[in-house]
C-alpha cells in the first residue's frame, strides 16, 4: 500500500510540473516543415491579425491595429520578424499567397483557401473560414472544412455550423490558434496564453 501512495504521489508532482510548465510557457515554435504552413490567428483586445509562416518567411496580415506594442509582444512568443502588410491593401499576388476580395477576402495558400468574412452569411469555395463578425446566420457549404470565429459572435449566427460536421474553433484574446496546413491535410492547435 505504501508503494502505491509513492507511485501516485510521484506521478501527480510529475504531472503538475508539465502542467504548470504549459501554463507557464512563454514561447510558441512554430516548427514548420518542408511544405507546411502555419496559420496563426491572432486575436488581442485591440489587434486582430493573421501570421502566415512557412519555412521560408513570415507575412503578418494585420486586420485591425491599434496597439503596436501589444502586438510586438504577441510576435516576440513565436521569436518571428514577419513583413507586415494590411490585408485590405494586399489584394493580389503576394509570392506564395494570393489574396482576392469580392464580398470577402480569400486567401489562396498552396491548395487550400482561407476565407476571412465580416458580415456575410456565407463563403464559397473556401476550405477554412475566419468569421470576424456576423449580422445573420452563417451558412455552411460541403467543401468547407473548419470554421475560427471570433469570440464576441452570438451563437445564434453560428447554429448551422454548431449543427454540422464542421471542425469549429473559437478566436480569442485568450489564446492562439494555429492551423497547420500540408498536402496531407491539416491539424489545429489552440494554444492557451500564459498571460495576457
């Protein structure tokens, strides 16, 4: 029985210290391979941005900024220096990424498209969705494969996709999300901050 009490005691300090370690964690490696691309969304009180990475470079698309130095201190967890651009401003070719606008932006990453939608009810032909605000019900078509949707929805516009097959991930000011894409799919990593 004593060794038993040993055995859990060691391995709850053993648990406690990985836990207390991740909770801690102030750096965030990317670790892109040969032909993947992290996609990181970036959600802060006064900033939404979104960190393209590949083994390459880095290209930070900024959506909303009004704090610069909070989002400096976001960067400086993944130790990257992207180049920063406006997603507004890059409609077009921007080397690895192709970016168009109709009545949302679409990004056109390897084979895979990320749509970012502000008040739309629907987006076609797009494998990933970004919703930064929604006025209505949002729609799901079959090739959409994961939806992000920025914490201050109301759930009332997402019940078709809260009803669906659809992975869906929450944006959040207190976390990270990192959608890793490659020819063989993709994974979703939802990282929660040390601090905020």
């Amino acid at each position: 029985m004593r060794k038993i009490i040993i055995f859990v005691l060691i391995l709850t300090l053993i648990l406690l210290h990985f836990d207390i370690k991740a909770a801690t964690a102030r750096k965030i490696d990317l670790k892109t391979k040969e032909n993947e691309i992290s996609i990181v969304f970036l959600k802060q009180k006064e900033n939404i941005s979104v960190l393209i990475d590949n083994e390459k470079n880095s290209k930070l698309f900024l959506i909303k900024l009004n704090d610069k130095e909070a989002l400096n201190k976001s960067l400086s967890i993944f130790n990257k220096k992207p180049e920063v651009f406006w997603l507004d401003n890059s409609i077009g070719d921007n080397g690895d990424i192709y970016i168009s606008k109709k009545n949302y932006i679409k990004m056109e990453i390897k084979d895979y498209s990320l749509c970012i939608v502000k008040n739309k009810s629907e987006a076609s032909n797009c494998d990933f969705v970004y919703l930064l605000e929604l006025d209505r019900e949002f729609e799901v078509n079959e090739k959409l494969s994961v939806v992000f949707y920025d914490e201050n929805i109301n759930d009332n516009y997402l019940g078709l996709v809260n009803e669906s097959w659809i992975d869906s991930h929450i944006v959040s000011t207190d976390s990270i999300a990192i959608l890793k894409i490659s020819s063989e799919g993709y994974n979703i990593l939802v990282i929660p901050l040390a601090n905020k």
